[in-house]
C-alpha cells in the first residue's frame, strides 16, 4: 500500500458511524444518485468506492436475485460497517471487494451501472479512471458520480493559505469543479447523453470551530492529494500556512460565523 492509499484508509478507517456522523448528508446523497440511473431487474452493477454500501445495498435490492452488485473499497473499516448491515438484510446479489477503486483491473463490456458516490474527487488520476469506467460499462450503460463543486468545503481558503509556497497548490476539488468541467472529462472519455445536476447547499459554520481546525501534514495531504511538495514541508512553513488560514477564517467571518457551501452535483452520462 502507497502513502497516499495509507492516507485514505487512515482517515476513512476513523470514521466509525459514516452513515450518522452529524450534519452528514451521506445517506441523502447515495439515495439521489441512485435514482438518477433506471436500473432494472438482472443488471449488473458496480459501486466504486462502495463505503458503508449506502449505493451498492440499494442498487442490490433494485436488481434483483437476477442481477448483480460488486462494491469496492480500499478501506476496511468502511468495508466492516457495510458487512454488518447485510448481516440483516436477506441479499445473495451483492459482493464486497477490498481493492483501491482505482487501479483495480476488471473486465470489459461488464456492467450496466457504474456508480461512485463523493469519492472521485480523491482518485489521483480522474481521466484515466474515467476512461477505464467506459470500457467496463456495456453498450448504453449508465456512469452516475457526485462530486462537491470547486468552491464548496472552503477550499479557496486552504488554496490561499497554501499561496506562499513556491508552487501553486492543486486543491482536491478543482479537477471536477464545474458542471462545464464535468461534461468535458466525460466526454473525452467517450461518453454521451450527459447531464450535471447542481444541487444548492450550505451550512452555518462558527469562527472557533473553524480555527480549531489544524493543517497537519497529513491533513495538507489529503486536501491536495499527495502533492510531493507536501513532503518537504519545514516546521516554518506549516506554520506560515496555519497562520495564513487563521487571517483568512477571520477576514472572511461574519459575526464571528463563515457561510460554507457545500454545494453537489449529480453527475450521469451514457456509453
């Protein structure tokens, strides 16, 4: 496993209630992106980045004993939380595989519906994975993936926080940031018959839950996926960087609360 697979299982191995962490819209978002598909009886379909299996569950019981369901994730712990659901429910259809998402090889001409819920942000090389998904779907089948907009989850101010160093900082949510942005990838992998739906949303967030939020390495890691400059990183400059998001918390802050958008788009296309 790579450092940056470490980093993803790390962070999504500690969050031990996915589906009710507060103020989630977990649940929420797997739902409407599952009904952005019309999966039939006897399909076949595979979840990326599966999770607890809010997609792949679903889709299984959409399916049918005729069709069926492969959910894939890197993450064990997430895999665990998605094995003890179906430990109640009654669903032969369904397979759980640890794998990365992203380098995984599967065969072609193989599914009517890819999904991948909120994660493609994180997948390091998103035309690649896009075009692997297209040789995977059969003839018509469905890609259906959320992605959070580029100015949602205050990323300008990491992004501007980050600004003094030497090379410009690529934040995780930029490579799909824009319905435009969404439409281009797909189409350069071959799809059609694409459609991004932006769903508006936000929440009220206060100045010292935001300051409280620490820009540790791993953390720096995470929001710009890996970049090596991240590596070489002196004490100094992690705290020229804490430093410049606490100014920027506090300059943008209203009353001493900071509106932050968490805005979606549901994302489908054809082969």
């Amino acid at each position: 496993m790579n450092d940056y697979e470490q980093l993803i299982t790390g962070f999504y191995g500690r969050r031990t209630d996915y589906d009710h962490e507060p103020g989630t819209t977990h649940p929420h978002k797997a739902k409407r992106l599952l009904e952005t598909v019309p999966l039939q009886l006897g399909n076949s379909v595979l979840d990326l980045a599966t999770g607890t299996g809010l997609v792949a569950i679903a889709a299984a019981e959409q399916v049918g004993p005729t069709g069926q369901v492969t959910g894939i994730d890197l993450t064990p712990g997430m895999l665990n939380q998605a094995r003890r659901k179906l430990a109640n429910l009654d669903l032969q259809n369904l397979e759980l595989i640890q794998a990365n998402a992203e380098t995984i090889s599967l065969p072609d001409n193989q599914f009517d519906a890819i999904f991948c819920c909120e994660a493609l942000v994180l997948f390091q090389d998103i035309p690649i994975s896009l075009q692997k998904w297209h040789r995977w779907l059969n003839p018509s089948g469905y890609v259906a993936f959320t992605c959070p907009a580029g100015n949602a989850y205050i990323s300008a101010i990491y992004k501007q926080a980050c600004a003094s160093l030497p090379e410009p900082m690529i934040h995780l949510l930029e490579a799909l940031g824009t319905p435009q942005r969404c439409h281009q990838l797909l189409e350069q992998s071959g799809f059609q018959n694409i459609k991004v739906v932006v769903e508006q949303s936000g929440r009220d967030r206060t100045l010292s839950e935001l300051q409280s939020f620490e820009l540790v390495p791993d953390r720096l890691k995470l929001l710009f996926k890996g970049h090596p400059q991240i590596q070489t990183l002196s004490p100094k400059q992690l705290e020229q960087i804490q430093a410049a998001y606490q100014a920027e918390i506090v300059q943008q802050a209203v009353d001493d609360r900071l509106w932050e958008s968490t805005t979606t788009f549901f994302v489908r296309a054809q082969k």
